[in-house]
C-alpha cells in the first residue's frame, strides 16, 4: 500500500470513516504530484510558476475569443483555468457558509469544508468508492432513483436493498424502515441512503418523522453498529407544506455519535436551476471527527476525484459563486419556487376531487419535482408507452409498479388535463 495512504489511514483509523472504508477507500490517497506540487507553487513560486500544464500571457491564461465572449462576466482565470482537485476554495467556503444559512440548528464546526464534484451523480459514485465493496449491502427507498442501482449495484457489485419507504398510510412507513434497518445492524454495519425530498416520490418526511428518523440512527449507533448514512439532498428546499421538516437531516446525523458518519450531497442542480452546469458537493459530518479527520478524509475523496476526472468544471464554478452573490438570486428564487408550488396545489386539488382510482393510488408527496402513483392491475411500463403513443403524455415508469409524474416541469394550466388523461388512460387498460 502506498506510504501517502497507509498515513491517511494512520489519521482515520480509530474513526467511524475509517471503518466503514472499502478495499477502495483504505487505498486510495491524493498525490504529491503534479496537482499537489502546482498548488504549492501558487502559495510560494514568486518568480516563475511552471509547474500547470497551461499556456499564460501576460499573467493571464490564453483564452480563444469565441470562448470570451461567451462568458462575458468571467475573467480568463475563472472561465478556462484547472480547478483545484477539491474545487474552487471560495466556492467550497460560499456552499459551507450556504448550508449553515439554511440548516440555522447544524453546528457550524461539526462538519468538513466540502468538495466540488462534477454533478450530484459523481458524488454519489464517488462514496460508493469510498465505502462499499462487492458484497456490501446499502439500504435505500422502495421506490428509489433508478441510478443508485447502477452506481451501487452494477459499478460496484453492492447489493441494493430496496426498503418500502411508504405503506398504506400516508407518511413514511417508519415501522418498515426501522426493521431493516435492524436486520443490517446485526452485522455490524448499516449502510443507508436517504434521498428528501425523494425522487421518484416527492415526498420529505414531517417534523415529528424527522425525529424518529434521527432515534433509529443514534439507537443503531448506540447498539453497536458503524453507521454510512448519506444524505441525498438534491431536491433541498423545495417544501410545499407547513409541517415539513425544512433542514437536512445532515445536520442532525452529523452530531449524533461517533459511529454515525454522515455524509450530505447536494448542490445548486435543482435548488438554483443550473441542472447542465454539473456542479455537486459532498460534506462528511461525524461526532467522533474532528478537523484532521476531516482532512485526511477529503484527501481520500480527493483521490477518488483525482483518478478519475481531476476536477470538476472551473467556469461553471465561477458562474454558481456569481449566483450566490448576486442580489438578484434570492427574489428569483422566490419566483420559481412560487411556480412549482402552484403546479403542486394544482395536483393535489385534481386528487382531491378525484380520489380512489381504481388502477392508480398516489404515493405520499408534499415537496420536490415530481408525485408517483403506484399501479396496481397494470404495468406502469405499458401505460407510459400508452400514454406516450396515443395521447403524447411523456411520464416515467418505475419497474413495472411506479408511474413518475414531474409536475415541475408542466404548466399550471396544463395540470388538470395531464391528469385527466392519465386517469382516463389507466381506467381503460384494467
């Protein structure tokens, strides 16, 4: 094993990451190359830095025009210059000082600075290298994101347990949750992804679920088990009802106890309507942690991005650290979300005064982009290809049970028609 990783591992070794590592993650370690050396060298090369493979002109990286004038709010070192492995350090010190802007009970110290990753999906891959080896079991929603499959299953042989998050009340089926939960604590290690609010659901859990949530985490801690929980957050924010628990439960694992690591990712993708500019991070939060943890920790993520992409993208950086300063980005915020929440009201007026389809029962939804209905007589395969063909409705299925509706990206006049046909489409295939 490399002598920069088994350091590493000297740092985390005693702590919850450093027993949750795979094979991967004990191996793995960012390099006194040529990124490591090159950021040396900005801090100390005064007379001449030539250690960037880059060309630079009078100080300035050379930029082609097209290129300019197509980012006319960028210099040349914030539209074409490599980032930092880690990412940018000012955008990574905006995001920290954003999460505890809308996280006001997170402890401001009790979490690392995070790390730019290229899109929330990398993110996520990135962990499952970090923590899960062929064989591995990882816990995550019945019904879940389709990609958590190939990123956890077929990229890293782990085995996906689908937990049913929804039962036949509305909420969470927490008794559900909290079984499976204990089965895997009985190997000593619970693996688990919590994505709120959910895609494909839209569903975030209430206040009073946010605390049960949190007693079956320090409870499984408590018991004995090493605890990977991580958040997926990329739908933060967007919360419809009053009763909704409005921070990420981040904050609350991340102080829980010294066998719980947890582990956000998020971004601006959804939150601030920036989908193509690929820009993610991910945070690690642990009780038993503290700042040389932290930083050994990153270096290991450090790795993984190294050998893997080098970075993420720098303009795309540069324009979110924009954003986030922008006077404007608050009232416009406001709007969009405004323009989400009354397609929302428009959904849940058509099922309230349409209630009890035959074919089609709603899982619970209160936030996010989208609602799912759970077919029951019918595959939800052929009636999206039914309602595809002849009606030009484009929905998602889920395996053969879960319909997707995104209601974010329909008009509010629109709704009531969509549904309509949806409803009448599924009547007529039982």
């Amino acid at each position: 094993m490399n002598i920069l990783a088994e350091e590493l591992n000297s740092v985390l070794d005693g702590t919850v990451a450093g027993r949750l590592f795979s094979k991967l993650g004990r191996r793995i370690y960012f390099p006194k190359g040529i990124i490591a050396q090159s950021g040396e060298a900005k801090k100390h090369a005064h007379v001449a830095n030539a250690t960037i493979g880059m060309a630079f002109k009078d100080g300035k990286p050379l930029i082609l025009s097209a290129i300019a004038e197509g980012m006319p709010t960028l210099t040349p070192a914030e539209a074409v210059t490599y980032a930092p492995t880690a990412g940018v350090e000012a955008v990574r010190n905006a995001w920290k000082k954003e999460i505890i802007r809308k996280n006001p009970s997170i402890n401001p110290d009790g979490f690392s600075l995070p790390a730019v990753v290229p899109g929330l999906s990398a993110g996520i891959s990135y962990l499952a290298d970090l923590f899960l080896d062929e064989g591995d079991t990882i816990l995550t929603s019945d019904p879940s994101w389709d990609n958590y499959a190939l990123i956890f299953g077929e990229r890293r042989g782990a085995a996906v347990q689908e937990v049913p998050f929804f039962g036949d009340a509305d909420g969470l089926n927490i008794a559900g949750i909290w079984d499976a939960v204990a089965k895997a604590a009985k190997t000593g290690t619970v693996r688990i992804i919590l994505n709120f609010p959910n895609n494909p659901s839209g569903y975030a859990p209430t206040k009073k679920e946010a605390d049960e949530l949190t007693a079956l985490i320090r409870e499984t801690a408590e018991g004995g088990a090493d605890v990977l929980v991580i958040c997926d957050d990329a739908y933060f924010g967007l919360f419809y009802e009053e009763d909704t628990y409005k921070e990420s439960l981040f904050g609350r694992f991340a102080a829980l106890h010294e066998r719980v690591l947890a582990v956000k990712i998020d971004g601006p993708t959804k939150e601030d309507y920036v989908w193509g500019l690929r820009v993610g991070f991910v945070t690690f939060g642990s009780a038993g942690m503290d700042g040389s943890s932290y930083d050994a920790l990153v270096k290991k993520l450090m790795g993984i991005i190294r050998s893997s992409v080098s970075c993420a993208n720098t303009p795309a950086q540069y324009l979110m650290l924009k954003t986030l300063e922008d006077s404007r980005t608050a009232g416009e915020k406001k709007t969009y979300y405004g323009y989400l929440e009354a397609r929302y009201r428009k959904v849940k007026e058509f099922l309230a005064a349409n209630p009890d389809h035959p074919i089609l029962k709603p899982l619970p939804f209160n936030s996010g982009y989208f609602m799912s209905f759970r077919c029951t007589g019918i595959d939800a395969e052929e009636l999206r290809q039914e309602l595809l063909s002849k009606h030009g409705v484009g929905t998602i299925a889920l395996g053969n049970k879960y319909l997707r509706v995104a209601f974010s990206s329909a008009e509010a006049d629109q709704i009531e028609g969509i549904y309509r046909t949806i409803f009448e489409t599924a009547a007529g295939m039982k």
